[in-house]
C-alpha cells in the first residue's frame, strides 16, 4: 500500500499549522491528553479518506467533516482547512504528494498525479481499520458473539457473507410462512370436502363410496380409484356451480359453524392470554417496549438501507457501512426485547391461523344467508370475514398486536350480534324446504362434490409447492452457512494461532501456554482463551483488562496480517499502546519490530515514559517523534523541540503581540523545564498540588545540570581521561556563559513579578528575555540536528551513570572510578 | 481477499446445492445469476426463484 513521508496540516480540527515529518519510519505524536495529538490522526485520516471518524458514527449525530473538520475559528471557511501527505509507494518506489481540503473533501489533487497512486490511496481509504484507536480494540474481545462476528468481518470486509447469510434467513422464514399459511388452506378445503362428502376421511375408497351411490342413482357409470382425478360430476348436466344447492351439505356446513361458533371465547384464548402476560410485562417496562419498537421499526430500516441516507431519518451518513453499522448497534441492545418479540409473533401466528380458519367456515354460509338467511344476516358475515381478515393481517407486528389489546382481552373473534339465533334460523329454513328428489340431491351432491374437489386438488398442489420451496429456503439458508462457515473457519483458525502466538510473546512470562479458540456459530463468533491451565473461557471471565486490551491488539495485528498481509505497510495506532502495560512494553516493542519490519506505525501515546521506552527500544529512531504540550484554541498545540516555537514565538514579537509570544514561551518553557526535571532527576520541594511553576522547575533544571556536569569532571578525573576532562570543561563553560546572560535577566523568574508583566514589555525587551532563556535551553540538548533530544540520566533511579541524549552523541559519563 | 473468498463460498455453495438435489439446476441458475447481479440481495427475489413451479409440479398442474 503506503508509507507516510511528511504530514503538512492547515486549520483542520486542533491544529493551526503544523508539519511532521516520519519519513516512512515508526513515528510517535506524544503528549499529555489535550495536546492536540489526535488532531495528526484526524488529519491523516481525513488526508487518505475524507472522512474524520470522531464526526462520524455513533454519538456523532449533527457533525460532519464540513461544518466541523476546520478549526474553530476557521469554521465559516472550510477551504482554509487542508492537509497534505507525502506518499511513498514501497513497491514501486512511487513518491507523490496528496492534498485535501475540507471545502473540496470528497475528492483529493494528488502531485504527480499517477494513477498507480491514486488506486492505492482508493485501497487504503477502503480500509478504515488502519486506523485504529484505543476504544476500538476492546470491540473484538468483550463483544457478544454475533457482534464480535460482525466486527471481523466488517474487517476483513466479509460482511457480505453475514448479510447474505441474514438475507437468506429471512427467505426461509418467509417461505415457512408461506408454507404454513398454504398448509392452512389445504386443510380448510380437505375439510369443506369431507364435510360435503359427509366422509371421515378423504381416502379415494371414501370419496368414492360417497361419490358412486349417487352416479348410480342417476344412472351414470361409477368411478373406479383411477378415475378419481376425472370429474366426479361427469354426465351430470352443466349448470352454475354457484346456484347448486345441496340440502345435506348445506346443513352440514352451517352445524360446522354453529359448533365452532359455540365456544368462540375458548378459541386461541391461551395464546390471547400470553399475548396479555408478554403485553402487561411491557407495560412494567417501558424502555423494553421502546426497545422492542425501535427493534421492528430499525429492522425495517435495515432491509431498506440502499446508499448513505438513513431511510429513517433521512440523515446523510458518510458511507452505508457506518449507517448499518449503526442500526446493527441499536438492534443488539435489544436481546431481551427480541425474546419478548418472538414470543408474541409465536402467539399471533396461532392466532392469526385460527381467525382464517373462521373466515374459510364463514363463507359458505355466507352464500347460504343470502338466499335463505335472515334480514342482514348475510351482510353481518361479509363484514365478519373482512372484519376478522384485517385482525387476522394485525398480528403480523408487536406494534399492530399492541394496538389490538383490548379486543384480545375481550374476546377477539367478535362474532355478529345474535349469531347463534340466525344460525338456527337458517338451518330451520333449510331444513324446512321440501325434500329434494333423489335425482337433484344427486345431482347437486355431485356438481359440489367435484366443486370442492378441485378445491381441494388446487389448495393441496399450492402446499406441496410452498412445502418444497420452503424445504429449499431452508437447504439454500443451511448450504450457504455450511459454506460459508467452512470458509470463515479456516479463516478464524489461521487468526486464532497468530493472535495466540503474538499474545504468548507478550505474555511469555505468565501465559507462555496461552491458547485461542474462535469458533464461528449460528453467524456468531465465539472467543475463547486459556486461562493459565484451568481451562477455556470467555476473554472477560478471568483476564485482568489490562490483558484484555493486550489480546484486543493482538487480535487486531493478526487480523491485519491475514487482511493485507504484505500490503499492511502502514497503519495509525491512537493511543492504543496506552493498552500495554508497563511489563510488556518491551515485548511489545520487539513485537512490531519483528513481526511488522515493514509497516509504518504512526503511534499517539500520553505517556512520555512510554514513549522514551519505544526509542529505547529500537522501535522508533531518534527523529521518530514529535512532542505535543500546552494546546490552546488560538495557537493550537506546541511542538516541543521544534525550533518552529522559536519562529513562532519571534512572528509574534515581530507583529507585536507581545501576548501571545509571552504565552507562547512561559507554556512552553514550563513544559521543557518540567520534562527535563524529570529526565535528569532534578530536586523539588514536594507540592501536594503539583503545581509546580517555572521558578521552581528552571532552579531545580539549572541547579540539577550544574550537580551532573560536577560528577561529570569528578568521574573523568578518576579515570584519568584528558579528552573526557576537556568535553566536560567546554561544556560547563558554555553553560557559565549562557547563565551569564541569563542571570542579566534574572529577575524573569523572579515569582514577584507575574509573567502576566511580560505583556506590558517592548519588542526589543521581550527578545532579550526570549533569548536568554533559549540560550539556558540549549546547553540542556542535543546539538546534532537529527536528533535535537533533551538530556536525560540512565538509569533513571539510584545513582546517575551517565549523561545522555538519545542518539548518543553526548554520552557523558557519570561514574567515579 | 475479499472478493475472492466471496467468490469461491459462491461457486462451492452453487456446487453443493446441485449435488444436493434440492434445487434443480435452473434454480441453482438462477440463484448464481440473482448473486452476479451485484445488486443489493433482497428477500423477497430469493423467493420468488424458489417459489416458481419446477419440473416435477407441471405434472400436479395436468
């Protein structure tokens, strides 16, 4: 992919202006919090993919990189925010500049622009990962199991296998549905067919030791079995099947009314019952039923996202992976609803069966009220089927079967009034007309017969075909997850033994045995991992946060590895190695030096001991980093060694702001004077509220100094080592020097006059004061350019051994013969 | 990686649904064709596919 040459930032989030220069090496942005450190990271980020992550995703509703990527006081002008990258391409050798501005953040000018380096930045914006911040890595570790699934596949951009296998599931469900609904019809014809037949079963003996009689009868040949799929009625005289009228049959339908309508309260009363019991738990808990709301309402959102607008909201996200990110979020908070949402479309699905079931008994009779039935009678059950069909399309949904609570209390079926009276008046009516001939009950009993048939044929061909379709979306749903999971399992067992063994080298000590185990399940991922020898166990059962965090960069090293492989040439880690603690920095160290020789880390770290330990190490070189301190909204952060603070400090002067530049040194000096009394052990007089200023920390930096070039000329005597004796007695002199001009302007640290007073000085004053202190500072550094460190004892505790700087070109020793 | 892996899970899911019986062959077709579309998969075009009428249903139909 890409290594980073130097990073320039303009007006972008906390930073006014700033250039860095890693130089396709490791690199460390050090600082303590609020130094503006993740500013370099925004940048980076921004510079690469247009994108800022802290103004996108969760929690971060009403920002956008337009409105608030520029800096504060450049908000109105987002053309003035704009960061450059010098790219280098390791395996080409490629070099070339990026520039993005805010204004302009979707697309980037690229110097020269070749279109080998376009692609690749187009890869690298395609790998949000690469940047990856502290409270992200612990999204791989204490995570449930479907989450964490969909967190390393987002990561190994294989999301589309949970989705698909998402999509194929809800085929077969629907597929079920239709099944069991095709299933319902069938059974309601079977059994208006074998109401008619007057049969108890619909076997092709029963059929037609029902059906022959009567052909005998009417003096037509009877049917064998074989000719059951020729019309039952054939040679009986065509006529409308809907004017035939059958007294038996007629009456057989309407007593199979009568009797279920007998006991319409009895009829799915339990599920309306749990119904209740799931609907009143709600009402104790009002979130739950929010959740369950937001549930169905974002599941619906979720099958609908095409693109970057919330189909919810309407919102304008930055990409559809972060909206559905975001939606998936909001849906795993909702596991207890989503028991409580099972239960209830369980329920309702009886419901649902039995209120359709009615309506199939219903019709028939329906026709008969309206020859034969009282007055309204017939259009009392029209209104009943259209009434019970919208129940019946109501229990779909938690929300539609909260609406319709009350009617499952009362008794849902909601039968026409007097409808136990117009039944037995129909059937007296029927029963009351004259006997029909036999050759017309034939007849009739015949053209019905084969009516229902058919029916029935059609209804039961419907459900072979929803129960194979339904059989296939269950086998296309299952082959997919067995293929699927046989690819991610591999996959999984390739992480699961490098995670494992980074973790060991971390870990050697204590958890040289540690093992891994990720295992896919149901579209979930389940992590587990050894705890010492007493066996296998989710990441947080046992292991100190500390460890946890460890694994979660382990994790995210080793997914990166099978990611990219060679291309993991480049990689942002904010704050993350804060997760490292103190015993295994070391190892963490060696880490990333062996294992990623050739991947550039850009790494953000408050802890300036940490981040002395990565040079120590070998991990960064001695122009690896650029120290933060002392951020302010109007000058942004201060970088420590730069000689810039110097520039700066003198635009100010020049400019006569005399102000800013005095705000601009006392921060600055402050900081360098607290940094050097701790490197070089200086002595303080304790402060319960640490709040040390300059006077105590420039007395104790200057007085600690003087104490260590003494030991410095004691242990050269002792050792007889002229040349020794010399560098040590240049330096010192160079030191009286400086102290001569800065104690001309002693009276600066003087606590009785307020820095404040610095305000109030001329131009000419000022610099006299600027120059006295940075004359001081420079006998407390490196001279050598590339390197610039300040001086600091080893070791840090006990007795001083030598005096050094970081790249050892002043190594000064301390130790008496 | 991830087309690739994406690619082979879809020519051993086609492969595994053939041999299986199933779905018949243009069923399986039909699904790789829905699948290459590259459009966003929905539900409902999966069932479509395997709600239409295969061979052995056109002798139900007689």
């Amino acid at each position: 992919m890409i290594q980073i040459e130097t990073v320039s930032i303009r007006e972008l989030r906390g930073i006014r202006e700033l250039t860095i220069e890693p130089r396709r090496e490791n690199f460390i942005v050090s600082g303590p919090n609020g130094s503006g450190k993740s500013g370099v990271v925004d940048a980076i980020q921004f510079a690469l993919t247009g994108e800022i992550s802290r103004l996108s995703g969760k929690g971060t509703g009403g920002l956008s990189v337009l409105r608030h990527g520029p800096h504060v006081d450049r908000r109105d002008d987002p053309a003035a925010a704009e960061v450059s990258l010098g790219l280098h391409l390791p395996d080409s050798g490629k070099k070339a500049v990026l520039t993005r501005n805010v204004k302009t953040a979707k697309t980037f000018h690229l110097e020269p622009d070749d279109q080998d380096v376009r692609a690749r930045i187009e890869e690298v914006a395609a790998h949000p990962e690469l940047s990856l911040s502290r409270r992200e890595i612990i999204k791989f570790i204490l995570v449930e199991a479907g989450q964490r699934s969909k967190e390393i596949q987002a990561l190994l951009k294989l999301e589309e296998i949970g989705a698909t296998r998402g999509v194929l599931k809800t085929t077969a469900n629907k597929l079920s549905r239709n099944h069991a609904e095709a299933q319902r019809a069938a059974s309601s014809a079977e059994d208006a067919l074998r109401r008619h037949l007057d049969a108890a079963d619909l076997t092709r003996e029963a059929i037609l030791a029902a059906v022959n009689p009567r052909r005998r009868r009417l003096g037509l040949p009877e049917l064998e079995p074989a000719d059951l799929f020729a019309a039952l009625d054939s040679g009986v005289s065509a006529g409308s099947s809907a004017d035939v009228f059958n007294r038996d049959s007629a009456l057989r339908d309407v007593e199979a009314l009568e009797s279920t309508s007998l006991d319409l309260s009895g009829l799915g009363a339990e599920e309306a019952a749990r119904i209740g019991q799931d609907l009143g738990s709600l009402d104790h808990d009002r979130a739950l039923f929010a959740a369950i709301r937001r549930r169905s309402f974002v599941e619906r959102g979720l099958e609908l996202v095409e693109g970057e607008r919330c189909p919810l909201c309407d919102m304008e996200w930055d990409d559809e992976e972060h909206l559905k990110a975001h939606l998936r979020a909001k849906l795993a908070k909702a596991e207890e609803a989503e028991s409580i949402q099972e239960r209830l479309l369980r329920n309702g699905a009886v419901l649902e069966d039995h209120a359709q079931r009615l309506v199939d008994l219903i019709r028939p009779i329906q026709v008969l009220a309206k020859r034969d039935g009282s007055a309204g009678f017939s259009d009392g059950l029209a209104a009943w089927i259209r009434d019970l069909a919208e129940f019946a399309a109501q229990l779909s949904d938690v929300e539609s079967i909260a609406s319709i609570r009350e009617r499952l209390q009362k008794g849902w079926a909601s039968p026409p009034a007097n409808l136990q009276e117009d039944l037995a008046a129909l059937r007296r009516t029927i029963q009351a007309k004259p006997d029909q001939s036999a050759t017309v009950a034939a007849q009739t009993f015949l053209t019905l017969a084969q009516d229902r048939l058919v029916a029935c044929e059609t209804a039961r061909r419907a459900q072979r075909r929803a129960l194979a379709a339904a059989e296939a979306g269950r086998a296309v749903y299952n082959t997919y997850c067995e293929v699927g999971d046989g690819y991610l399992g591999a996959l999984y067992k390739e992480v699961e033994d490098t995670f494992g063994s980074y973790y060991r080298e971390l870990n050697k000590e204590d958890e040289g045995e540690f093992r891994a185990k990720l295992e896919p399940d149901e579209g979930g991922l389940d992590l587990e991992v050894a705890f010492y020898d007493k066996g296998m166990f989710p990441p947080g059962a046992y292991h100190s946060e500390g460890h946890q965090d460890g694994m979660g960069v382990c994790l995210y090293l080793s997914l990166m590895r099978r990611l990219l492989g060679a291309k993991f040439t480049f990689a942002v880690l904010d704050d993350v190695v804060m997760s490292v603690d103190q015993g295994h920095r070391k190892k963490f160290c060696r880490l990333l030096r062996t294992h990623f020789p050739d991947t550039q880390f850009i790494i953000t770290t408050h802890d300036r001991v940490w981040a002395k330990q990565m040079h120590t190490e070998g991990l960064v070189g001695s122009k690896g980093e650029v120290a933060f301190h002392s951020w302010s909204v109007q000058a942004g952060p201060i970088v420590e060694q730069a000689k810039e603070v110097w520039e700066q400090i003198e635009v100010e002067i020049g400019r006569e702001d005399i102000s800013g530049a005095a705000g601009r040194l006392r921060r600055h000096v402050e900081y360098v004077a607290s940094e050097l009394a701790d490197s070089l052990g200086a002595s303080l007089r304790y402060r319960g509220d640490l709040a040390y200023d300059l006077g105590d920390l420039f007395s104790a930096v200057v007085g600690r100094h003087g104490e260590l070039l003494g030991l410095a000329s004691v242990a050269a005597e002792s050792w007889k080592d002229a040349a020794a004796q010399e560098r040590v007695a240049t330096v010192k002199k160079a030191r009286s020097e400086s102290l001569a001009t800065h104690r001309g302007e002693s009276w600066i640290v003087n606590k009785a006059i307020h820095w404040n007073e610095w305000a109030t000085f001329t131009a000419e004053e000022f610099r006299a004061v600027v120059a006295a202190f940075r004359a001081v500072l420079d006998q407390l550094r490196c001279v050598n350019p590339q390197c610039g460190s300040w001086f600091y004892v080893t070791p840090r505790a006990g007795d001083p051994d030598s005096l050094r700087c970081r790249c050892s070109a002043v190594s000064i020793n301390l130790r008496r013969r | 990686m991830a087309k690739r892996v994406l690619d082979d899970i879809l020519d051993e899911f086609c492969e595994k649904l053939t041999e299986q019986k199933v779905v018949d062959s243009t069923t399986v077709r039909e699904l790789r064709e829905l699948f290459a579309t590259g459009n966003k998969l929905k539900a409902d075009d999966f069932v479509e596919i395997l709600s239409r009428p295969r061979e052995e249903d056109a002798h139900d139909s007689d």
